[in-house]
C-alpha cells in the first residue's frame, strides 16, 4: 500500500463573515463589522490548494457545512429579540479551517494499523461546538473503507479538543512509523485555552497509539495570552523537523527533549524572540504555515504574504535560507480572506496519511475538478457580506444554493 501525505483542504463556505465570534483569536476579533468577500475567500484557498497540487502534493478538499444552521437556531430559539451573535454563530463558515476538523493518526502509528479520525468538539465556541456530527458525517463518507480507516465520534464536550492545530507528527518519512505529540493548555488565562489534556489523552487512547511513542506537552501560557488559541499559531511539524517560536512551549527545552528522547532524529528549527517577537509571528501567522516534502525531497514552507510584507519575518527567513536548514523553500500565498478570521494556509488543512486508492476519489482533487470547482464558486458564492446581511432571508436562500450547487457538481449530494 503506498501511503502519501494528503492536505484535504476546507472549501471557503458562501456564508464566510466577520461576526469576531472567537475569543483570543486577536485577528478575527480586530476585523468584527467588516464586509467580508466569500467568492474571493474560495477562490484564494482554491489557488492555495492548486498550487501545491502543481508543486506534486497530493491534495483533497472537505466541503462546507450546511449554513445557516437552522436546528442551531431553532434549538436556542433565536429570534429577532435574540443576541445578534447566537445568529451569526448559525451562520458562521468557520469550518473552512479543516485543521480544526480531526486528528488524524495515521495507519503506521496505530495498534490495528488503519488509520484513525476523532473530530474535534470545538467545545469552547457555540459557533464551533456545532460542526462535529456533520464534519464526522463528511469524513464517513470520505474514509468509508473500514479495512483502512476507523472514524470515532467526538471527545465528550467537558473537556475540549481542536483537533489537528494541537497534534504534531514525526517520522522518518509519512509512510514510517512516527511519534506523535499532543499539545494542551491550562485554563486560567485571559483567554481560553482550547484544547484540554485529557481530550489529548483520551483521544491518543482512541486510537490506539503506543505510550511509548507519544508525547505530551504544554503551550506556554504567554503565547495563548498573545492570541496564539491553537499550538499551530507558534509551531508546526514535518517529517523530522520541528519549526517553532522559542516561546511556543511552556517548558521549550523539556518540550524538545521529550520529542527527542521518542524520535532521536528531530531537527529543531527555533525562531528567537529577538529576531521575531511573538506578537510579530502571530500577526503574521509564520508558523501557521503547511511544512512539506516536496516530491524531489526538498522541504518547503508555505507561509501567508503577510510573512512577506514583515521585515523582520522576511529578514528572519530570508537568513534560514541562506544557512544549511532543513527548509529550503519559502513560498508566500495569498489567503488574506481567510487570514482577517485568524486562519492562514495550515488553519485551512488537514493533513492524512493514507493510499489515495482507499478514499473516496470525489474528495481528491485534480485539474479538471479543480476547474469545476472554480466555476461553481464563480457562480454561485455571494461576492460580499455585510454584517447587516446576516440572518436576511434572501442571504439565506442564496447561501443554501450555493452549496448545493457545489454537492451537486462533485455528485455528493448524499452530504446532508
């Protein structure tokens, strides 16, 4: 079986607006009120998604949820007396940011040797908390050879779990055994920290994972404080490379010597507070960035232009080239649609190892469902959203439209 990483890239939603629904996400509440642009937003993540499918990535997509979600408003009994943001939380697209969508273990690191999918409950958000039954519909279908894949329902919501954005892996090569590291924060601060320990626990359990071979580590509280909600806003992990803020970890050598004493062949790449300051990073999202192989076996970084437009990021990355790192490559792309909600390229995948030729090919992409894609979006998502705008019944009725005329042209109709 030849197993490959694949990025299933969330598809921008036709309802994606700035309703700053998400508590310590500094750049989704900084953009609260403003117009959003969905059409431009999908056809962004669409040109992400095509560019690593022209650099030889393997590369999938999830499709929008259904919105607005009118058994989320029925069951809060929202009305025109209602508190505007339990509307907007009906309406929200945030599931675009598939990294939140699961974590996935792949089928080398599991007890029964299948690859295994929990969704994630986004417990501490309404407009969140509400995707995971049908994420994990999506991902049946997706996934639904049970010889090679197992999909678990969610963590019990008490304890909260965003998925992959706090799960790390790595291995020899994707098809390797690897080890695999889970990342918590304690609660307590100024913000929430969103993914608990024993979700990660539970979770690690879930899927069968030796102890031997997992870790678990905390976010330092500094970076949660500034705005950095998930551990993929300060770190992010490929094959044997860890690239990271020096104030990622609570514990930022315990955290590299507990990975190193699992899987000895880790290469830290650390970002100094000196060079980029952790404010910096965050509001440029470096780290929020897809680390990959490339098919000639050099290591690229794919990094929002934002990462570009900052002297001191750019500088920083500018020298990491220029030395004889891991990373090789550093490729900017334009998600800045997504980037005003708090989600840059890694926010808007989710990445599985697995053989294309066990899934469900009308989730794979290629040039010609790629075409089809375009022309859909083109089509059918609304060009602007103004805060006004939610919760119109025309709005409504386009919003549903859309999708549907997406399900349709993919022939995934089945999708609820």
């Amino acid at each position: 079986m030849a197993l490959t990483e694949i990025n299933f890239d969330g598809i921008v939603g036709p309802s994606h607006n700035y309703a700053g629904l998400s508590l310590g996400n500094i750049a989704s509440a900084s953009h609260k009120g403003d117009p959003s642009y969905p059409r431009a937003a999908a056809l962004q993540g669409l040109a992400k998604m095509r560019g690593n499918l022209a650099r030889g990535l393997a590369q999938g997509f999830l499709l929008p949820l259904p919105r607005p979600n009118g058994a989320l408003l029925e069951r809060l009994a929202v009305d025109e007396t209602a508190d505007r943001a339990l509307l907007a939380a009906a309406w929200s697209a945030s599931s675009m940011w598939t990294a939140n969508a699961a974590t996935v273990s792949p089928a080398p690191d599991t007890a029964d040797g299948r690859c295994h999918l929990t969704p994630a409950n986004l417990a501490t958000m309404l407009h969140r908390a509400q995707e995971w039954r049908d994420t994990r519909r999506q991902l049946e279908i997706a996934f639904a050879d049970r010889a090679h894949f197992a999909v678990h329902d969610a963590v019990p919501a008490s304890f909260g779990d965003e998925g992959a954005a706090n799960h790390m892996r790595f291995c020899e090569g994707h098809g390797a055994p690897g080890v695999e590291v889970f990342v918590y924060g304690r609660p307590g601060g100024r913000f929430p920290a969103r993914q608990h320990e024993q979700a990660s626990l539970a979770v690690a359990r879930l899927h069968r994972l030796d102890p031997q071979r997992t870790v678990f580590i905390e976010q330092n509280p500094e970076a949660i404080e500034a705005g950095a909600f998930h551990n993929d806003v300060v770190a992010v992990a490929n094959e044997r490379v860890l690239f990271c803020h020096e104030k990622a970890f609570a514990d930022q050598a315990g955290a590299c010597d507990a990975i190193r004493r699992r899987f000895p062949a880790l290469e830290v790449v650390e970002v100094p507070a000196a060079e980029v300051s952790l404010a910096e990073a965050i509001r440029t999202y470096l780290f929020n960035a897809q680390l990959v192989t490339l098919p000639e076996g050099e290591m690229a970084l794919v990094v929002p232009e934002e990462c570009r437009e900052s002297a001191a990021v750019w500088g920083w990355c500018e020298r990491m080239l220029a030395g004889n790192g891991p990373i090789r490559q550093v490729i900017p792309v334009d998600v800045r649609q997504s980037m005003a909600n708090g989600g840059g390229p890694a926010c808007l995948r989710l990445r599985v190892v697995a053989d294309p030729a066990t899934i469900d090919p009308r989730f794979l992409l290629d040039e010609a469902r790629a075409d089809l894609i375009e022309r859909t979006i083109a089509a059918a998502w609304p060009e602007q959203i103004d805060p006004a705008d939610i919760g119109s019944a025309t709005l409504a009725q386009q919003v549903r439209a859309a999708r549907a005329a997406l399900l349709d042209a993919l022939d995934l109709a089945e999708l609820p």
